[in-house]
C-alpha cells in the first residue's frame, strides 16, 4: 500500500499487536485530531502523532484479547453487509428479469413532500445527505440537526436518495418513521405492497446512471426530480417475485437494525477497554472456526419460493462419492441459483440449469468462510 503525504503511516512493532493499534487509534482519533493545525483543513503532524502519549498493555496477549473482543463485534457487522449486498443484488436481478418497460417511475409512486418544523427531528430517524452512505451502503447516524426551518418526513417502507452528486449512489430503505433533509428525496409507493419492488428499481445502477444523465451542475450536481419519474420500468411485478423481494428486503432491515446495535456495544466497551477498566485478563481466545460446506438441495415448498435445506459439513471430512460431482459455489453464486429456483416455481433445482449457469457466468470461489455446494453431475 502506498499512501501521500496526508497519511500519516502508523507501524506496529513487535511488542504491539497490529489489529489492537487500529482500535487504539480509533479510542484516541478525537484527542489526535484536536491536535492538529491550519485553517481550511487541519493537519497533524508526524512528530505530533510520534508524541503522543497512550496507555498500551506490556502482556501481547492482553493487547490480542481486547482486539478480539472488538474485531469479533466488527467481524459480524461486516458479515451482515455483505449479506445484505448479496440480498439486494438478489432483488436488483429479479427487477432486471422484469424487461418489459411499458411505463414510468410515476406509475408506482410518488415523491414526498410533506414538511414538519426541525424541532420535530430526531438524531435517531434524522437523515442528512452526509449520514446516507455511498455505493448504496444504507445510512449511519446523523452527526447533527438542523436549527432552523422544516425538514421532511418519511414513513417506514419509503426509500430515500441523497439528490447531492446521485453518482455516489446514497439510498437507504425506511426501516421505521422519521426526517430528513430537503437534499434527500422521499420516495413512496403508490401500494404499500410495491415498496420494496421500487426500493429495488431505485437501487440499480440504471437508474443513477439515469439521474445523472438528467443531473444539473458540475462541480456538485443534482438529480432532476421531474426527470427521475419519467424513468422507464415495468410497474407489473409477480406476487412471486414480490414475495421474494419483500422477503430479502425484510432481512436486510433485521441486519441493518442488529448492525446499528453491534456498532453501539463496540463502542461502549472500546473506551472501558482501553482504560482497563474491564479486566480482559481472564477472556480466552476464540478459536478460528473450521471453515464448513453446507449441501444445499432446493426442494418444493407450498410457499411461492423455494425451501433451503442446509447440512453442515465439516470441510476435512467432505469427500467425493461415486460418480456425483460437486461444485464449490460463493454466496453471490448461490443466490443467483436459488433465484433460478424460485424462477422454476420452487421445483428441485435441475442440474442442466445449473451446469449452464456454471458454464457461462459463476466461478468457484474458496475465499468466503462459507460455501455452498451443487450436484452437477451428469
């Protein structure tokens, strides 16, 4: 990795663990930062940053025990986002199947405009364009409210766009009411049963390379709102693929809430563990769990949608028998196989459809802790 000279590049030595300098850093980034000099952005220092005082355990393996303490609360927040990136790409490619583009954005919803004094805000619910995260990465808490003058407010099942620069792709589905800036626009379903159908035609990069192509302003341009409704979609979606849709977009939710909560935890216990003021003397390690398959066969359910069947296996002990062929599969993989399914009415999975798949857009991968395995044999 090679940084410029606005990094300031910390190596741990011997005696430090490198994850437990991370967190270290991260208990002691506002103390640092107020060190810092200049007037239109503020610096800090090499020497600064060398002398600056810290308390740091002399036992490593204390130093581990917190960082795992921490990096395990991280590790699981990191797994709920990419399963909610696989999740939307999941509705993404139901919406893509849904070709037929015989109306407008405007058929489905509409655009919120109802207004509410700023005191009504809550730094809870409050949505900012600064608090949406880019690449579609959902929202985080805003870091202030306004003073003064009305902001909007939204509805749980409503999906907000940050309508400042829409190239960095800022949406986040309502998980509950709330407010937001007048920078960011509320979309709302004409029928509840479409919110999370449009959460999904909103979320493709159509649609923001769309807004854009409309966009007014260069150094800091903004959607055309009354563009954004002429975009062009299917306004039918099968109760099959809503069911899905719904499904996935409930899960992400659950993810997003069990996030915020982790992320709380992490930092409530950061500084007590910094300070010592939790003994960590007697935490045993973790330890790294084997990595595992899981056989996965799709079978009929009298649900819409397929049923997945899961056996744990551990992955030492997996052996090939007979003539049956199995083929490791990513999680992105497997959802795009079980989106196959569902397509099929829920029926077992067929192996040409999944040699075909196979062939033509799906890679093995072995770089996840979890795989999933096919039967392609012949």
């Amino acid at each position: 990795v090679c940084t410029n000279q606005g990094f300031k590049s910390i190596v741990p030595n011997e005696k430090t663990d490198s994850l437990f300098l991370y967190y270290l850093i991260k208990y002691n980034a506002a103390r640092i930062e107020g060190l810092g000099s200049g007037t239109t952005f503020k610096e800090v220092s090499g020497k600064v940053v060398g002398n600056f005082d810290v308390l740091v355990p002399e036992d490593i393996g204390t130093q581990k025990r917190i960082a795992s303490i921490l990096g395990t609360i991280d590790s699981k927040i990191e797994l709920n986002q990419k399963i909610n990136d696989y999740l939307a790409a999941l509705c993404e490619a139901i919406t893509s199947r849904e070709a037929m583009a015989n109306g407008t954005l405007s058929d489905i919803c509409f655009q919120v405009a109802d207004k509410v004094p700023c005191t009504e805000a809550k730094i809870e619910s409050y949505v900012s364009t600064e608090s949406l995260l880019t690449e579609k990465g959902g929202r985080q808490k805003a870091s202030s409210l306004p003073a003064s003058g009305k902001v909007t407010a939204y509805k749980a099942g409503d999906t907000l766009i940050s309508n400042i620069r829409p190239y960095f792709k800022k949406i986040w589905f309502a998980e509950g009411d709330g407010t937001c800036s007048g920078d960011v626009i509320v979309f709302r379903a004409n029928k509840p049963s479409l919110a999370p159908y449009l959460y999904a035609i909103l979320r493709s990069d159509q649609f923001f390379d769309y807004v854009m192509a409309g966009a007014k302003g260069t150094k800091m341009p903004r959607g055309d709102k009354k563009q954004m409704m002429s975009y062009a979609l299917n306004p039918d979606c099968p109760d099959c693929n809503l069911a899905i849709i719904a499904s996935a977009t409930h899960r992400i939710g659950l993810n997003n809430r069990e996030s915020r909560r982790l992320s709380d935890l992490r930092d409530s216990l950061l500084p007590k563990l910094m300070s010592g003021e939790i003994d960590v003397s007697k935490v045993e390690l973790p330890t790294p769990p084997n990595n595992h398959l899981y056989l996965c066969k799709m079978h009929k359910a009298t649900s819409p949608f397929a049923t997945l069947i899961g056996e744990r296996l551990e992955k030492s002990a997996f052996t090939f028998e007979g003539s049956r062929r199995w083929q490791f599969l990513s999680m992105t993989s497997f959802m795009k196989l079980f989106y196959v399914s569902c397509q099929m009415g829920g029926s077992i999975l067929q192996k040409r459809c999944v040699r075909q798949l196979l062939k033509s857009s799906i890679l093995p991968c072995r770089s996840e802790t979890n795989f999933f395995l096919a039967d392609v044999s012949e």
